[in-house]
C-alpha cells in the first residue's frame, strides 16, 4: 500500500463519481420545519406508492440505538405501504461493526412490545447485521487499484479492496435506506449509501474507508459537504448491490423524534437533498475557542468506541491546549466489539504514520477510530507525540485502564455539571454525539471550512509502505 495526503479536502469536495442531485428527490420539510407525524405518513405512502415494488423482495436497510430517528413513526408508515404489495420484507438493522441489539432494545428501537414484533409488523422479518458471523456476507467484487486510487483523489495507491455486504441486501429485488444525515467524522456528512458501507458491509472496506477518513484526519473531514473520497469510495461500492436502491434520507433535531425534513429517491439523490439542510440544522457555530468542554453523552452510547462522537464533534471549537472531557458515567468499556483498542491506544495520526511498519497490520479501522478520539498533532522520534488537545475521560471506566490507553482520567463522582454551567471557561453540551460545533469564519455557514488541519503538504505527510 502507498497513501499520499491532499493539503486540504475542502468543505465543498468531489472525487470521481456522481454526487447526486437533490433537485430529483422528493422532499418535504426543510431547515426549521417540524414535521407533524399525519404528513410524514403521508409522504411515505405517496412515494412509495410510486415505487416499483410490487411482487418485490424487499430489504429495509435500518440504523441501531446510536442514530436519533423516529423509526416506530416510519416503520409503520412503510409497513402500511408495502402491505400486500412485497412478497418478502427483511429488516437490518446496519450495524456496521457496533454489537447486536437485544430484542429488548430492538423493540423499543422499532416500536413493538418485546417478543411481539410479527403483531405490529406481521409478515416481516428482522435481524441484525451480524458482523461477527462470516455466513452473513457475500462478495459483490472487486474495487481494483486504479479505481480505488482515482476514488481516493490519490490517497490510497497500490492497493484494491473486496466488496462484500449483507446477503439479505444481495438478494432482494429492491434495497431501502431509512436513516437519518449528520455531520460525519469518516465520511463528511452520513447517511445514503453509507447505510450498505459500512453499515453492513464487510470488515475490508470498514477498514478502508475509515483509515481513508483518518488519513485526511476528523478535523478536516467532518462536516464537508459534497462527495469526499470517502463518499466516492462508498458510492462506488453500492454500484455493485445487485438489487434496486432506493432511500428514505431523513434530517432528525438531534435527540427527538422531531423531523426536519425527509427525501425520497436514489440514494445519491435523497441523501444529498438531506445532507444540504443537515448542513444548515446539525452545525453550529461560536464566534471564539473555548478552553474546555464537557459532552454530556446520552446512555444510548454504550462505549467509547461509540461516545467518541462526544470528542471530534466538539473537538473544533476548543483552543490550542485545551480539554475536551467525556462525561458518561455508564460507560464502562472502551469497545465491546474492539477489545484491542486498549492494546493500541489513542493516537494522533502521525503517530501512526511515524511508525507505520509498526502499525501497519493491525486493522486500519481500529487505527482509524483512534485518530478520531485524540485529535489532531504530532509525532517524530525525537520529541515523541504532541497532540493539540487533552481528552480527559469521565466514565466508568477504571482510571488505570484510561491512562494505559494514553487518555486523561477525571473521577465522574466530581463532575458538578452546575459548577461546569457556571465556569466561563466552559462549554458544556447535554446532549453530545449528532451536532458539529465549529468557529466561524467567513463563509463558514455556507461550508467553507478551516484550511489545512495541520499545514502540510502532500509530499511532507506521504507514506510509502
């Protein structure tokens, strides 16, 4: 593998594929708007009605606990308008590489009584993506070198990657996305075809992807608009699904079950018709750095693998120096699905890169993951790692298991969030995880972004390897 780095992404960026034209969604709803529950039914029933499902197998491609979205409210309005018109209709729920939901959890999530789901959704079926499990996948083909270099603007050369996705996917007749957009470390903006990879994807292009988003670094990525490489990389993978896509791309007030707005129609098209008002809803902006920050994460975030979101999306808008703590009392684990995180640590990019013959067989998603949770900064062998920020953890987690993975330990039983409040040092976020905060600069509510992450060039961040 060789990578070369771009000096900067850019918040308006496209590589190489179609970026989707939200002028051919259907849409409702926009920036402000709260949409009430009668028209959301409505709208789902117009649109697909339009579609050609009838005699179809159908698979509804859906998020897990981590995502905010009114699904009860949408499962049953697309249920009401498949009935009698799909002969087979599997529900995945898109893991990705996070850990199963219980039944428990799965009714809560889809809106049914425990143990009861074929009474509110009679004829259905629903699993999880079971990542863990090697008969759940098959093999779509080949992305090869040169695509994948083209796809990457050059990042990644030299090598190719294998597509494999859930087979419940590869073998309906029609695949359907139902999921929220936010702002993204990896990939700029979620949703769409970012369902399908990684959302039940196979590990290959998880690691890909991701160590592709880390190259670029979260600082830099997060929040961009358009086509990123990642995008292009994910875009092109979905080309490869043998069934019809198709998507439902939502925009979700963070933490509610409150919609802003929904788009209907290939998943290129709805989900930039949705990642343009995400721009606009899930992104704010402060006027000056702040010293600290404390992210409040909500009990849906079950590990720090999953609570990271609580660091690179406050990560911005704090000074050089400063302290980003995650507040989550219970929590008590790094990963459950990466227990080998503690045995990498948290990391700067550079470090990584610093010492790539190191680093370089052990998965590019768990290095990925680690960038994104320490943020940005330096290493060279003379003064060893020098990262921007503190990320201080206030959890669950035993202080000597915080420090071993190279993170700041603050006993949660200290934490007064009043004290916080009141601290003009201080931003505190209550409910951490889906908004952006960024500092504004000219033109940056329109998505231009911050220049370099860290100021060099291609040729002095390259990796031969």
């Amino acid at each position: 593998m060789s990578t070369t780095f771009p000096s900067r992404v850019g918040r308006e960026s496209s590589y190489g594929t179609e970026p989707g034209d939200p002028t051919r969604a259907a849409l409702i709803g926009g920036v402000g708007e709260h949409l009430p529950a009668d028209q959301v039914r409505g709208f789902v029933a117009e649109v697909l009605a339009g579609a050609d499902l009838d005699g179809k197998r159908v698979c509804l491609v859906v998020p897990d606990g981590t995502r905010t979205c009114p699904l009860p409210l949408l499962m049953q309005a697309v249920h009401a308008a498949l009935a009698g018109r799909a002969t087979a209709v599997t529900v995945v729920i898109a893991l990705g590489t996070h850990q199963g939901m219980t039944e428990d959890q799965l009714a809560r999530h889809l809106g049914y009584a425990p143990g009861a789901a074929a009474e509110t959704y009679p004829g259905w079926q629903i699993v999880n993506h079971e990542s863990w499990l090697p008969e759940t996948f098959t093999t779509l083909g080949t992305i090869g070198v040169d695509r994948l270099t083209e796809l990457t603007g050059g990042l990644m050369t030299g090598t190719a990657v294998e597509v494999r996705i859930n087979r419940h996917v590869a073998e309906a007749d029609v695949a359907i996305v139902v999921g929220p957009v936010f702002p993204h470390e990896v990939v700029g903006f979620s949703g769409g075809n970012k369902y399908f990879f990684p959302g039940v994807s196979g590990q290959e292009l998880i690691d890909l992807s991701h160590w592709v988003g880390a190259l670029i670094t979260s600082a830099e990525m997060i929040g961009t608009r358009g086509v990123t490489p990642v995008r292009a990389l994910v875009n092109e993978a979905a080309t490869l699904i043998p069934a019809e896509r198709l998507a439902l791309c939502l925009v979700v007030a963070s933490g509610t079950d409150t919609l802003h707005a929904a788009a209907f129609g290939t998943p290129e098209d709805a989900w930039a018709a949705c990642a343009e008002i995400s721009a606009e809803t899930h992104v704010t902006y402060r006027d000056a750095p702040v010293r600290r920050v404390l992210s409040i994460m909500p009990t849906k975030y079950e590990d720090i693998w999953t609570a990271a979101k609580g660091f690179y999306k406050l990560e911005p808008i704090v000074a050089d120096g400063g302290e980003v703590i995650i507040y989550a009392p219970h929590i008590t684990q790094i990963s459950v699905m990466h227990p080998q995180i503690t045995e990498i640590g948290y990391h700067n990019r550079d470090y990584f890169l610093g010492q790539w013959d190191r680093f370089r067989d052990q998965p590019w998603g768990d290095l990925a993951h680690s960038t994104h949770l320490r943020g940005q900064g330096t290493w060279d062998p003379e003064h060893g790692e020098r990262n921007r920020v503190t990320v201080t953890l206030a959890t669950g987690i035993p202080e000597a298991v915080v420090r071993s993975v190279n993170l700041n330990y603050l006993n949660p039983a200290s934490v007064d969030v009043a004290e916080y409040l009141a601290d003009p040092d201080t931003f505190v976020e209550p409910h951490a995880g889906e908004v952006l905060y960024r500092l504004r600069t000219p033109g940056s509510e329109h998505g231009t972004g911050p220049g370099e992450a860290d100021g060099r060039t291609p040729s002095q961040t390259g990796l031969d390897g």
